[in-house]
C-alpha cells in the first residue's frame, strides 16, 4: 500500500458495509494509524463496524472541528510527511464533497503529498443518478437561507438556472424541516419544474421519486422528518 492520504468514505446510515464499500477499503484501514475525522466517537464506530478486531487505542485521531485552523490541519499531516499513511473520514458518504476534508486535501496538494480518493457512496451522485435529470451539468448548494424571503428568493435563482443553463440544482435541508422545505417549494416553483425527492438513500428507509410540482400536489409527501434527503429540480 501507497503511503498516502486516504479519503475514507462511510455509510450513509445503518446500511452494511459489504453493500456500499469494497473489501479494498477495509484493507486500507487496516493499515493506517493516523485519523483525520468530523467526529472522533463515530469515528471510532465506523471502523469497528468495518473491522471488530482493530484495536481503536493504537490509533491516533485528529478533530477537524469548526473552528480548526489552516496551521493545526498542516500538523495532522506530520505523520504523512514523515512516511505513514493518514486516513479522512466524515460523518457520512465521502470526505471533502459537501463534507468537511476539502482544507486538509489542500493543504496536502500544496505539500505534493500524494491523495487517494477510495471508491464509496456519495449522497449527491447517487441522487442525480436516480432522478433522471441532467448529469452532464449539475450544481449543489449546500443549504439554502433560513430566512423565508430570502430563501424564496434564492429557489427563485436556482429555478431560474434550471431553464437557462439546462443545470440541475440540488440542496439540502436538517432533516425536521424537510417538510417545510417541500411546501416551499410547493409554494415557489413553476408547475411544470420537476422536483426529485432522495431521501435515506442506500438505507431500509429509501425513498427516491420524481414527479412535477403539479404532480407532487396531488400527492402526499411521506414522512422523512428525521431522514437526510436530498431536492434536485430541473425542467
């Protein structure tokens, strides 16, 4: 194995590793010392589910935190410099894409350390793949203002995108509002814009439909008021 820095991607939930990681990565685990993570405790639980018999306190971990700094990320990658590999893990799907690892990343690339991105879900990909909206140009925007007006205005903007640049737009919401999201929508997007719903994806709980707002006010929303999801529209 490459000496490196790994990004390590995890489940998007309760679903078992065998069905959304390789074997290969769990190699790869196996022989790293060093942790760069959102979240030590779930952290420490992800790599027991990968492999029960890793004995967690021989293992170093360093917090990204929010208020980690440019300079205490460069020390986390000491143990790179100095020939051991150094793994990134995040809360859920893949470090670095909407997800906290891009800083470390780039600290890395300035370094010429070299990075290896291993193969593991990603919440948004998988949500355009199953929407049946454009792949080829796609934008995400992370959450959207909490503010009513200001939040009606920017679903307005990306709505907007969806017609003159032919882009599907996604966003995301804290799960307890999801619903209030969805009747935003509702309210603001033309009839005809198609809006897709992927929720708890790769999860028991999967839920992944497709409709016109026309068509979505004829039906009823199920409940993911405690699910992540993910809304794309597009034309």
């Amino acid at each position: 194995m490459e000496t490196a820095l790994y990004l390590i991607p995890v489940t998007l939930g309760d679903t078992p590793i065998e069905k959304v990681l390789p074997s290969y990565n769990a190699d790869v685990i196996r022989a790293i010392k060093h942790f760069i993570v959102e979240d030590i405790r779930s952290a420490r639980r992800f790599l027991k589910k990968v492999d029960s018999s890793i004995n967690i306190d021989d293992l170093t971990f360093y917090p990204m935190g929010k208020h980690a700094s440019a300079d205490t990320f460069a020390t986390y990658l000491r143990p790179l410099e100095q020939g051991q590999s150094v793994g990134v893990i995040s809360e859920a799907g893949c470090p670095a894409v909407a997800d906290p690892g891009a800083d470390v990343v780039a600290i890395a690339q300035r370094k010429g350390l070299k990075v290896v991105p291993l193969v593991g879900p990603s919440s948004m990909i998988l949500a355009v793949m199953a929407s049946g909206f454009n792949g080829q140009s796609f934008a995400f925007n992370g959450y959207l203002p909490i503010e009513p007006s200001d939040r009606v205005k920017k679903l307005k903007q990306l709505e907007q995108k969806v017609y003159t640049e032919h882009q599907t737009q996604l966003f995301i919401e804290t799960p307890y509002r999801n619903k209030k999201m969805f009747d935003e929508i509702m309210r603001t997007c033309r009839p005809q814009t198609k809006l897709c719903i992927a929720a708890g994806i790769t999860c028991e709980e999967e839920y992944i439909k497709t409709y016109t707002i026309q068509e979505w006010k004829k039906r009823e929303l199920p409940d993911i008021s405690k699910i992540p999801a993910i809304f794309l529209i597009y034309k």
